[in-house]
C-alpha cells in the first residue's frame, strides 16, 4: 500500500454557500410526472400546423460517385412534395475548421457537404431527402429514389488497414501521448510481465429517442427543435452552414432521450431537415429511423491495443506500455485515446503511451461514453489481471500496492486519491476474501463461477456556462440556462444547488432548460454539465445574497443592518446570522420582507455575457483558468468494480449474477439519479463485454445489423442487482466538490467481466465482446 | 413500405379465395414479422390479407391425449395453455423462449410456422440474397453468418429458420392442416419446411395460395418428460445460436423412446433422426448421449463464423438429455 496522501488545500476560495439540507437526498425528479405521462415533449413531437415528414435515402457503396438519380418515381407518390439531391439542393457552406478558440467549431460530425456533392464517402452516407405530407409517404418514397454510382477503391477493413497508421492528432479530449524513461527496455528486463494484444469492435450508443429534428424557417431566422447534448454548437453551426445570423437561429431541446455522447455532433439528420425545411418553406420533421440513426450518426471506433506491463515480484510496476491503434473516417473523427487513464492510474517506473490511427472509408467515429477509457480500461486492466495471475498476487492488492502519490507521467498531484478505500470497500460489500483465486475453482451446480476486478477512472472536464437566477418577492426562484436534460436529472440537480443556495424550500425552484433563448451552457459532456452549472448557479446565487444583503443592510431597523456576507447563513427563505441558532428572534429576515420594504419586486442575477465579445473574452479567461488548473492537479473520478459471473460449463454461455461498484465521485447531488447514472453505465459497460458489436462487413464498408434485434444490447435479463455506492466527499478543487459521473462506471466493466471469466474458466478473452464460441 | 391493397377476410373460405385470386398477396396474422420486413422493403406484398379475425383460435384436446391449436392462436397463449404446460412442457418452454411479450402476445402459430430467416443479407435490401433476389448469389457465405447453417446448407443459401416453436413441434411429430381452393391436405411438421438446394426462394412446400388454418399434436408418452433448451447470445429477446428440443422416455437404464430437433442450424427445424436411431434401445448414459450427438453432426459443415456451432449442438445436445434423465428420475 502506498502511504496516505499528503493534505491536498483547496487552490480556490469555497463559494458562499450553506450545504443546506437538499443537496445529496434522493430527490424524486423534477420532471418525473410530465414524462412518465407523456406530456414532455421530445424533438419530434412538436407540433406544427402544416408539418412535413422527411426521410433519408442512403448510398450503399462505400466510395464512389454518384452518376445518376432517378427520382421520377419518388416524386410521383401521392404527397411528395420535394426529392431533393445534390442536383437540386441549395447551396450550404463547408463544415468550418477547427479552432480551440472556438469549441463550437468541432460541431460537425463530418466534413461532408450532404447533398452539395457527388462524392460518397462511406456506405449509408445520405444521398437524397424525400419530403412529403405523411411519414409514410415520404419513406416509401425513399424507396423509390434509385442511385446509380461509379464505384471507387475504398479501404473498409480495420483489421488488414493495421499496416497503414499514423500518429494521433491530438485525439479525443485532448489525451495525448506519454513517455517516461525506456519502458521497453524496462519490459525487456523486468522479473515479470505480461505483453499482449486485446481488441475492441465499433460499438454504437443507441440512446432510446432516436436522433430527431424539427426545423421551421420564417425568412431568415430558423427556429429548431433537435435531439441535441449541445444546444450551442448546433446553433452557431447552422449559422455557419446556411449562412444566416446565430441570433436569428432558436434551438430547443427541452428533452433529450439519451444521448451517450451520440448527440454532441451535428449530423447529416439535422442539418438535412434545416435544409429541407428551407426548400418546402414548410416545417420539417426528421425522425430518424434506427437504421438511420446507425447509418448517418458516428460511433465509437474499433481498436486494437498492446498492453505490455513488467514488474518486480513485488508487484511494483516498472514498465507499462499503452498503445492503441483505432479507426477513424476519412471526412472527420477522432483518435480514441484508449491509454488515457494508463497515464495516471498505476505508478510505473516507465511508462509509454501512444494513439495512431487508421483511415477507413466510413462513417466517422465520435464520442461515446468515456471516449478512450471505456475500451482503452478493457486492455488495461486485463493485463493488470494477468499479471496479478503471474504473480500470483491479489489483483485487488496488486492495484493498491500501484496507487501513486503523484501522477507516474508528469508527477501532477490528484485532487483526490481514494483507489485503496474504494477497493477495500468494494471487497467487503463484495465478500472478495472468500475468493479462491484458481480459475475454475468455484461452481453452481454445471455453471462455473467466477470473481473479477477492475478498476474505473475518468477526468470529468469542466466548461464555462452562464446561467440567470431570479428571484422574487413572493420567495420563488427560476434558474435559466440552456443546458441539457439528457434524461439524467439535470433540472433536479440544479434546482437541488439552487434552493441550498439560497436557503429556499426546493419546490420554490423552477428550472428552465434546453432553449438557446436562455443563457448558453456548455454541451452536456465529459460528465461536466453538472459542474459547469453549479459554478454558475453558486455564483449567481452568491450576487443575489449580496444583493439582498445591501438592500437590507440599508434599512436601520433590519436585523441584517452591518453584517457581511461572511457572517450569514441562507436558510429559511432568506438570510440569517450564522452565529445564532435558526429561528431565534432578529436573527435575520427573509428574502419577502427584504424585497417588500425595498421596493423591489424580484432581484436577478446573470453570469456570463450577452455581448458577444466579452463572452468570448470571459470564455477564454474560463479556458486558461481551467488549463491552468489541470495543470496543476488529476481531478479524475474513480471507482471498483467487482463481479461475478456464471459461464455454463457445457455452452459458454456467460451470464453476469453479481456486481459490487464503489466510486469516489466528490459530491453527490441527487442520491437517486447518481445511484441510477451510476448503475446505468456498468449496465452499458456488461453490453459491451458480452454482446455489443457494430458489425460493418469489411467488403463494403456497410453497417450489417442497424438494429435493436441483432446489435445485442443487454435485456434486463441479462443484467443482474447492482450494488452502487459512493463514497460522497466533496472534491476540495471542484464546484461544490462535484466531479461528474456520467461516464466513469462504465469504465473498467468490460474488464472486470472478462477477468471473472477468466477466473471462472481459466480462458483468457483479449477481444471483446465476450461470446459463448470464445469459451468453448 | 410500398402501397399495397388490404383485404380483411372475416373466415377461411374468404382467406383462401382473396389469396387465389391475387398473385403476390401475403397473409397478415400478428404481423411481427411481416410488417417489418415490409418496412425494410425485402417484402413487397400487392395485396394484404388481413385474417386476424378469422376464427382459428382454438386449442382443443383430441380423444386420444394430443392436441388440435388453431394457426391464429397467439403464441403467448398457447404458452400459458394449462394442457400444453403439462403434456408438452417442451412447446411451452419454446414459445416462452422465443422473441419479447409484446411479440408472443401478437404473434400466431401459423405466422411462427412461416417467419422468414433472419440472415443480416436478407433482411439488407442492397445485399445479395439468392433467398430475396434468386440467382443474385449469397453475401453470407463470406460475410457474417453467426446465424447460418451448418445442417443441410448448399453454396446459394446458409439461411436457418427462426423458430423456436417449431423446433419443438418437429419433435412431437406435429402436423400441419393447409386449406386452399383445391380443398384441405395435412403436411408432416418436419416436411414443411425446404432446405434450400438451388432454389432458397422455395422455403415451404406450401403453394403461394395456402393457408394454415391448425396444427395438431399427437400425444405421447415420451413427451411429459420433455424439455426445449435454447442457446443465445444474450438471456433473451435474441434468436438461437443453437436449440434442442427433446423427449425421452427412460425405462430401467434405457431409451424406450425419444425425440430430438434441433434448432439455429438448419433452414428447417431439423429432427435429428441419426441422434434418435443411436440412442433408441441404448443405455440413457452420458457416453451414449454424445455419441447420438456425433452421429448427427457427422454431416456438418460451417463456415469460418459458425463453425463453433457444430460443436455447441453436440453439447446442447448431451446437456439436454442429461437434464432430462435427472429430471425424469432415472440417473
């Protein structure tokens, strides 16, 4: 076991907050009622008087040329109103380039101009929207539309492209390489090792509400209701493709059904519709179809990774080599950076980190849940698993025994450092000491059993956000900004830290969300949107206590006459002094009586700028002060997974029975939401160990199974009881101490499932997912 | 999906002319399976007939101990049927083990009968299918075919039939009633089905203008002690890699009779008459199990992606049987 860490001090003053009694329960959501009856409304589900249907018509070559398009046919069916092809389409502009200085320029999810070329670049790529007055008028005419194409050389096999990589640029969230001393030579030296290749398939999120869009257009000013994680992007990339003002583009997305990183991008559904709606001069709906959604909208690529570790017989690591080739598209993607959390999760001697890529003719990849950790874990802590059996020590006490006390790459301290507390936790809950640690040592009946580790890890990334709080007379407050309730609770939790805030009762919080007419938030990603909002609500917060405060202290007879901010406690609707015990006699009055004898009706606050200049000026301030910070601290969120799973020891037949997981995630807001956030990425994280594979045929480059029947998600039958929980201290460096955790649960799940298999059968599976032929 | 004519046919007499006089009609039960490869364009349907409403909704005990199951009975019924749970566990475990309970719950007896493959080639309308498109060639054979054959499979065709339930009723010696305009005939459950030769397009022995209007069980003795295991990817809502359904009557140590299909490994549900011929008489051990096993796959062929398969039958095969000689107390 590593020593305990030295005390890591805040680097920043704590915000003027009470931790009132709201933040951290089990509240039920906000918007639980309006969903489970139907009455919120998702992207395609507006209605418009005179909408329109659209749908797509999809390309099945992987490259090549379009040289004829015969739509007489299409056009013909009853209530068509247009087929619209690169030959008819209006102009858009290119995807713009990419610039740090401007997050929103990474919006596009490929470079390809739809419709305003002839060229095709991967198979499924849209060649034609068919717009009609019902749905099913506009698909059958889809069928309808025949392409004719001049095929081009295409290369769409990931595995036979391996001899064809380059260097990363860059790569997904910004993971890079590493390199400390001569990790190969250190392998090459070391008492013990393991060296082997592990591979990991296309995967795609199928988030439940297939991607939607419903454009409307009067002039130039566009109004679009889009099933979208980042409300900002695809506003100010309309703005740039179809050339009309931002300010004249609304964007809403009151709620979104999932999105797992599949609605980041803008996709060719989106800006199709716009388009089409543009040409009809009628509203649009595009409601993707789940074919579609597979066929236009990006996944997470394949890899195919080394892991190479050497150690002493101690365990200590002294080599660890991470590198990783994955796919992306020729018009757009990204690396995955599978060795991010190699970098700092286990303190190696030498380390080697590497990202390369290989250029496919297909659909770019995008983010998906924990770009690069979600599969990059996989590798990881696999081959941290064999060389636990190497050396025959504990995996749980080989991963303690490699805790840092500061980052092995770039010797950065971690805000926090708990990977020995939650393993221990984890065995208990889990009863890991009953382990026998000899595959196929334990059975039910003719079902193997077997236990496995592994270890969760993702840096929650933070981004600015402005938000408005108002709050009036009568005690009630509403939040706005535009942010993006994905389904995880988003609203919940800000009314949580709104109403703590304050010191106001939580149904006295209204939120309103998911519109650009609201003050724009950053997109719900990198687990960061409930960070980045509670920086901005807590600040806002903090200027209306001020503000109430000066108002009051100007009144002789109140009994917050001379106090400073310092002094009081918001509680109880209004201010009191901290010093004297709640509803003691003038010990501070509430926001109503402050408001009345001032005069004032409401008192609001507003962070960030409506001016365009000194947003993007207080943007970049927010960028280096967060680059700044990350610099100087591993902000990361971690956990411990524990399973246990039956293998039928006539059919490999694998089934998940047990799963123990303790994270250290800083504060929790919502004791019921994080639970379920939580649970709901190591259930993502057992389909990707057992079943979820995007297969797209090597000949052609085509997506072979767009769909829920054959593209095996797990059913509920295949998910067993999940224990979560957490350790729930507040990270001293995070707002409120919230680090995120939409994605670090499913980090490590595949592994974890893979090492019970191993210790259950004694095969070791290095290519996922795991299926019954790989066990027999 | 493309413009089709509907008809609702109220009885079987108008069923079977509406399907007479339109060439390319299809018949619409629960539509589970039609509607959706309606969707995906692989069928093409001019006219629907719609006999959702015809009165085959019966299940009915015959005098001799089988069973009379009218071809629109939903599947999620004749589940939950108490004599079928009872007598012939086997189908009840099958229908159970097929697809999701909002499916069961539409889908019929007859339309399970004549489900299409769900080979990834032929539900692609852009891909080549001999089976969809006949002369077009097969994408499968070199492409993905976890789902294909390995029993009675040629080179234009690796497609297998989908069905769980069938494969139960080819062990229990099921047959089909088909009514047409040319009157009633009765087809062995185990003769439906085609196995795909140079014409994949030809699933059933069926002419284009039939319709199933029952299928009827016999009893059985061997079948109480009956059992349908089902191989997949997943615990459920995913087609079978491999099944085996199976009945077997022990007496004093030795086979007295049994029953076996197989199921994800063939274009038909394929009874496995090798199987039953080596253990027929024989001793009701694992050893003899395994050897039946062998006998029946002696003839298999896979394929890069599905060879595993030949093996997974052989242990789902002894697995079952030796569940079934625990369970029928004679181990």
């Amino acid at each position: 076991m590593t020593q305990a860490p030295e005390r890591v001090s805040p680097p920043v003053e704590p915000p003027v907050v009470d931790s009132g009694p709201v933040v951290g329960r089990p509240v039920d959501r906000v918007d639980g009622t309006a969903k489970t009856s139907g009455q919120a409304r998702y992207s395609a589900e507006f209605p418009y008087p005179d909408i329109t249907h659209a749908a797509l018509v999809h390309a099945d070559v992987a490259r090549g040329r379009i040289t004829t398009i015969d739509s007489a046919d299409a056009e013909a069916v009853d209530g068509v109103l247009a087929v619209i092809t690169h030959r008819n389409a209006p102009k858009m502009a290119e995807a713009p380039k990419v610039s740090l200085l401007d997050l929103s320029t990474m919006a596009a999810g490929t470079r390809v101009n739809y419709l305003n070329t002839d060229e095709v670049h991967w198979n499924g790529q849209p060649v034609a929207v068919v717009v009609a007055e019902t749905l099913d008028a506009a698909h059958a005419a889809a069928r309808l539309v025949r392409v004719q194409y001049e095929a081009l050389p295409a290369v769409t096999d990931f595995a036979a492209a391996q001899g064809d990589t380059k260097p990363a640029k860059g790569g997904m969230m910004g993971a890079g390489e590493a390199k400390k001393g001569d990790a190969e030579a250190a392998l090459a030296t070391a008492p013990v090792s393991v060296d082997a290749t592990y591979t990991t398939p296309p995967q795609n999120h199928n988030a439940i509400e297939p991607h939607a869009t419903t454009a409307f257009w009067d002039g130039d000013e566009l109004t679009v209701h889009d099933a979208t994680q980042s409300i900002d992007w695809v506003r100010k990339h309309l703005a740039i493709r179809f050339k009309v003002p931002a300010a004249g583009i609304r964007v809403v997305a009151t709620y979104v059904g999932g999105g797992f990183g599949g609605k980041g991008s803008v996709w060719a559904g989106t800006l199709l519709a716009v388009l089409a709606a543009r040409v009809t001069k009628r509203p649009v709906r595009m409601a993707l179809t789940r074919e579609a959604v597979f066929r236009t909208v990006g996944g997470r690529a394949p890899t195919v990774q080394r892991v190479a570790l050497g150690a002493g017989h101690d365990g200590l690591l002294t080599a660890l080599v991470h590198t990783g080739v994955s796919a992306v598209g020729r018009t757009g993607g990204n690396a995955e950076p599978v060795g991010s959390q190699s970098q700092h999760l286990y303190a190696a001697r030498s380390v080697l980190i590497q990202h390369r890529t290989t250029e496919l003719d297909m659909l770019p990849n995008t983010f998906m849940r924990a770009p690069g950790e979600a599969v990059g874990s996989f590798a990881l802590e696999s081959a941290v698993d064999e060389l636990a059996v190497e050396l025959a020590i504990d995996p749980v006490e080989l991963r303690t025994r490699n805790e840092p006390e500061r980052s092995p790459t770039d010797g950065k301290r971690f805000s926090r450092q708990n990977l020995a507390r939650v393993y221990a936790d984890g065995a208990e809950r889990f009863g890991w000491a009953a382990r026998d640690p000899k595959p196929r040592s334990m059975r039910d009946g003719r079902r193997l059993l077997g236990w496995g580790v592994a270890t969760a890890f993702h840096m929650p990334i933070q981004l600015p956000a402005d938000v408005s709080v108002r709050l009036s007379a009568d005690g009630t407050v509403l939040v706005r900004s535009s942010f993006h309730e994905i389904g995880v609770g988003a609203a919940t939790a800000q009314a949580q830290i709104t109403a703590d805030a304050l010191g106001v009762p939580l149904d006295a919080v209204t939120v309103e969300h998911g519109d650009s007419d609201q003050p724009p938030a950053p997109m719900a990603g990198g687990s960061g949107q409930t960070a980045s909002l509670a920086a901005a609500v807590l600040q806002a917060c903090d200027r209306i206590k001020r503000e109430a405060l000066a108002l009051a202290g100007k009144a002789p007879g109140s009994p917050l006459h001379g106090l400073r901010p310092a002094d009081l406690r918001a509680t109880g609707g209004g201010l009191f002094r901290a010093d004297v015990p709640a509803g003691a006699e003038h010990a501070g009055e509430t926001y109503a009586d402050i408001l009345a004898r001032a005069g004032r009706d409401h008192l609001e606050a507003r962070t960030g700028s409506d001016n365009r200049f000194r947003s993007a000026v207080g943007q970049a301030r927010f960028m280096a002060g967060f680059l700044n910070d990350r610099r100087k601290w591993v902000r990361a969120a971690i956990g411990a997974h524990f399973c246990e799973v039956a293998v039928d020891e006539d059919t490999g037949e694998v089934r998940v029975t047990r799963w123990v997981g303790v994270f250290d995630v800083g504060r929790v807001v919502n004791a019921k939401t994080a639970a379920s956030q939580l649970r709901g990425g190591v259930v993502m994280g057992i389909g990707a160990a057992l079943g979820e594979e995007t297969l797209l045929d090597p000949r052609t480059g085509r997506i072979m199974n767009p769909g829920l029947g054959e593209y095996h998600l797990p059913v509920h039958a295949d998910v067993p009881r999940i224990d979560v929980s957490y350790l729930d201290e507040p990270d001293p460096t995070a707002p409120l101490g919230i680090l995120g955790i939409g994605e670090v649960s499913i980090v490590g799940v595949a592994a974890a499932v893979a090492n019970a298999v191993h210790h259950a059968t004694g095969v070791r599976v290095r290519d996922l997912p795991v299926t019954l032929d790989r066990l027999l | 999906m493309r413009p089709f004519e509907y008809v609702s046919a109220p009885d079987v007499a108008t069923a079977v002319r509406a399907i007479s006089d339109a060439p390319g009609a299809k018949l619409l039960g629960g539509g589970t399976n039609l509607v959706d490869l309606m969707r995906q364009d692989v069928e093409r349907p001019t006219t629907v007939v719609d006999i959702s409403g015809v009165p085959l909704t019966g299940v009915d005990e015959l005098p001799d101990g089988g069973l009379r199951i009218g071809a629109l009975v939903r599947n999620s019924r004749l589940a939950a049927h108490p004599v079928v749970r009872a007598r012939f566990p086997v189908l009840a475990q099958a229908l159970l083990s097929g697809a999701s309970g909002q499916l069961r719950n539409m889908a019929t007896v007859g339309g399970n009968l004549l489900q299409r493959t769900r080979c990834l080639y032929f539900v692609d309308a852009s891909a080549a299918c001999n089976k969809r498109e006949p002369g077009s060639g097969c994408d499968a054979v070199g492409g993905f075919h976890r789902g294909g054959a390995v029993l009675g499979a040629s080179e234009h065709c690796i497609a297998t039939h989908p069905s769980d339930m069938a494969v139960a009723l080819a062990a229990l010696d099921a047959v089909v009633e088909v009514e047409s305009v040319r009157g009633t005939r009765r087809v062995p459950l185990v003769e439906l089905h085609r196995l795909p030769g140079d014409t994949p397009h030809r699933e059933t022995e069926l002419e284009p203008d039939e319709l199933i209007t029952a299928v009827e069980v016999p009893a059985s003795t061997a079948a109480a002690t009956s059992r349908y295991r089902k191989v997949r990817d997943r615990a459920s809502f995913a087609f079978a890699l491999v099944s085996v359904a199976a009945a077997i009557d022990v007496q004093d140590g030795a086979v007295a009779a049994v029953r076996i299909a197989l199921g994800g490994v063939a274009a038909k549900p394929w009874r496995a008459y090798e199987a039953e011929r080596v253990l027929t008489g024989a001793r009701a051990t694992e050893a003899v199990f395994r050897e039946a096993a062998e006998a029946e796959l002696a003839g298999a062929v896979g394929l890069p992606g599905n060879e595993f398969k030949i093996e997974l039958a052989r242990r789902t095969i002894v697995a079952t049987l030796r569940q079934l000689r625990v369970e029928g107390g004679a181990a």
